[in-house]
C-alpha cells in the first residue's frame, strides 16, 4: 500500500500529518510534514523536488499555432492522490472519533438522570 510513497522514500505514510504543494519555476515542491513526537520542538518535514512536465497544446485548429505548457508531473500526481487518501482517512477517523465522543456524553446524561431518578426513589422510602 502506498507505492508511489514508499518509492520517494517514505517508509512510515501513517505518521504523515499534512503536506503541501507549491510550484516554483519548472519545478514543482511537495512537502511533507509528520507528526511531531513527543519532546520535539518543531514537527519533522521532508521536502521533494519534482520537475514539472512540459509539453506543446495546439492553441488554434485554423492556423496550427502551438503553445508550450507545464503540469505537474504524472508521478507526483499519483503521490497527492495517496497523501489525499491518508487525509481522508483521517479526517474519517476524527468523524468517528467526535461521533462516539456524542455518544459517550450522551449516555453520560442518560446514566446521570437515571441515579438521580433512584436516588429520589430512595428517599421517599
């Protein structure tokens, strides 16, 4: 599982926490930011450097005027479609985490008001 990480590098994708993506010049940079450790002042991030990938787009049918552009590469583009993968899985993660959090307090209130009912009951006794 993630390959195209592994092949730049990036032996544990868990530990990923956020990366970012700029262009500048022909090149494109990813950088990729793991979570801080404990006892570290700043997070670790590791930075790649990809050549961007030209190519010539025929601009007008009529008079075969042609025009060069760059994109981003086809081997990074694989790369952001594993880390947006990572995010999602953990903002899937925190969803499931916020939603059993409700939960719990939910029946924190539902258990709360259950011993007060007893508790009343007790002392009508």
């Amino acid at each position: 599982m993630y390959e195209n990480l592994k092949s730049i590098g990036v032996i544990h994708p868990e530990k990923i926490e956020r990366y970012a993506l700029r262009q500048e010049a022909a090149a494109d940079i990813l950088k990729i930011y793991y979570q801080k450790d404990k006892g570290d002042l700043f997070a670790k991030s590791v930075k790649f450097k990809f050549p961007r990938q030209h190519k010539m787009v025929l601009i007008n049918g009529g008079t075969s005027e042609y025009r060069e552009v760059s994109e981003i590469s086809p081997e990074l583009r694989y790369i952001v479609q594993e880390l947006d993968q990572l995010a999602q899985q953990e903002q899937d993660d925190q969803v499931s985490k916020e939603k059993i959090l409700n939960e719990l307090r939910h029946l924190e209130k539902v258990v709360t008001s259950k011993i007060a009912e007893i508790e009343q009951a007790l002392n009508k006794l």
